[in-house]
C-alpha cells in the first residue's frame, strides 16, 4: 500500500508541471494586457512609459519560457507571487477564501448524501410503484435544471416571495449559505438518486439476495447489510468527483450569490488578466482532484477488500 501511495503522489508532479504550463500558456494566448487591467481597475490613466516600466517590474517584458520558469521555481519555494490587482500574496489570497468555500461544500455534500441515499434506496424498493414514479420524475426535474435557473426560482420564492432568507450573501454566512446550498443540492441529489436506485436495483436481482431471502433473512437485513456496502463503491467515486467540483469552486453559483469563495474569486481573476492567481488556483484544482482520486481509491479498499490483492 506504501509504495502504490508514493507511487501516486510522483505521477502528480508531471502532471502538475503539465497542466500549469498549459493554462500558462492560455492565459497568454487569450490577449488582453494584464498591466493595462490593472490600471483600469484602479481607475487610473496612465503613459505608456509607466505601463512598460510595470511589466517590466513585474516580468511581463520578458519571454514566455522565461516567465513560467520564474513562477515554477517560486511555486516550488512556496512563493506563488502576488496578484496584479490587490497587491496580496497569492497564498494569502487563497486561505482567506477557502473557509466560505469549505462551508458551502460540506454543506452541499451532506444535504445530497442526506436525500439522495434514502430516496435512491426508496425508489428501488418500491419499483415501478407510485412513489417510485414521483421520485424519478422528481429527479428528473433536478436534473433538467441548470443551477442558474434553480438559483433563480429559489431566490424569487424564498428571498422576494416570503423574505425568509437574503437575497445575496451578507455578514451572517450561516443564514446566507442556505441558498446556495439548496441549489448546488438540487441537482447533485437528483443525479446520486438516480445512481443510488439503479445501483441497488440491479444489486437487488443478484444471486446472492435471492440465496439470502430463501435462508428466510429478513428484507431490511439484506438491503442494509449486504446491498448498501455493494452500492457504495460507485457512490464514493461519483461523491469524490463532486467534493473536488466544489472545493475548487462553482463559480455560476457564487457569483449569482455572492458567495465570498474559491469560484468567485477565479472568474473575477480570470476577468482581470491576473496571472498568478488564475495560477494558483490552477494549481489548487490540480493538487486537489488528484488527492481526492487518491483517497477515492484508497477507500475501495476498505469497502472492497477484495481489490487490497491488486494494489
């Protein structure tokens, strides 16, 4: 186990050398002078001699190469620079929004595990019954919606409508997390209901269950005994997905919110031309899903041991 985990973590470092020269790249392609942003934002006019004496300061002037090769060899000292338009430590930058970002996540998570497992597991027990209809026309629905146009009706209902909750994010991130909360878990749960009833529908009709059921073991037994455990190996790799999704940030959704998080933070960076940020944020995503696969697949083992003999 020792070594396959070492193993992993050494096929991160060319892929992040991969990715990060890559969007690099990209950000240089897509035009725009990050200099002249700068100033914009600031409100500022300035000569062209002022604009050419910034980007030299900030190595702007030099060659592509050049440049990536500076920002790497600060990345690998810990220096991952300072953004263009706030003037803050990119690292500084990154931790002041990652809190708001862990609340909505773990926040999402729960309340799709907390709907999805029971209704998924419901729909399968009932199939082809009334409540096994209205649940997969339910979900069905969810997963119809874009999170804009969810955001949108639950804005109009619960914030306009019946003034339960605020609009957009204010000083009290308790109250205000409940909306985008509910619109990023509309969604998630509708597709995990889905993947939950087909899981255990098509474990409900293996052969081991039939044996089961003519030993005369009780029916809650089986599901939640024997058929949960089978059904959660998909679930993880699908909930792992998700929490790398949203730990990096979804920006539709904190945008139309104001939620002071990782996404947010991004389309504004990207927006500005501000390279060491959209940087490290690239390097944040990169980091992160490869970490989350890594501790998805070392899960398995646990839920499957069986897959301990291939590692």
């Amino acid at each position: 186990m020792g070594k396959y985990i070492i193993k992993r973590l050494l096929q991160l470092i060319p892929v992040l050398i991969g990715i990060t020269f890559l969007s690099f790249a990209m950000m240089r392609l897509a035009g725009g002078d990050a200099v002249t942003y700068m100033y914009e934002n600031a409100g500022s006019a300035v000569s062209q001699e002022v604009i050419d004496n910034a980007k030299a300061e900030y190595g702007l002037d030099k060659p592509f190469l050049v440049q990536y090769a500076a920002w790497f060899a600060g990345m690998v000292t810990g220096d991952m620079g300072e953004s263009y338009v706030s003037h803050r430590d990119v690292y500084e930058t990154f931790i002041s929004k990652l809190p708001a970002t862990m609340m909505l996540t773990l926040s999402s998570i729960l309340l799709t595990i907390v709907l999805a497992i029971p209704l998924g597991i419901l729909s399968a027990v009932k199939h082809n019954k009334w409540v096994d209809y209205l649940i997969r026309f339910l979900s069905f629905i969810g997963n119809s919606m874009p999170n804009f146009f969810a955001a949108m009706v639950l804005m109009y209902f619960l914030s306009i409508r019946l003034g339960v909750l605020p609009v957009v994010t204010n000083t009290d991130l308790g109250q205000s997390i409940i909306l985008p909360t509910l619109t990023l878990a509309i969604s998630m749960a509708a597709k995990y209901t889905r993947q939950v009833r087909s899981a255990v529908l098509e474990e409900l009709h293996q052969d081991y269950v039939t044996g089961a059921r003519m030993r005369g073991i009780k029916e809650s037994v089986i599901l939640w005994k024997h058929v949960l455990p089978n059904v959660m190996l998909p679930l993880v790799t699908l909930l792992g997905l998700s929490l790398g999704s949203l730990l990096g940030g979804t920006a539709v959704v904190e945008i139309i919110y104001n939620w002071p998080g990782m996404g947010n933070m991004a389309v504004k960076a990207i927006s500005c031309r501000d390279y060491p940020l959209v940087q490290g944020y690239v390097l944040w995503i990169a980091i992160l899903y490869m970490c989350i696969n890594l501790l998805v697949d070392l899960s398995y083992t646990y839920l499957d041991p069986r897959l301990k003999e291939d590692r």
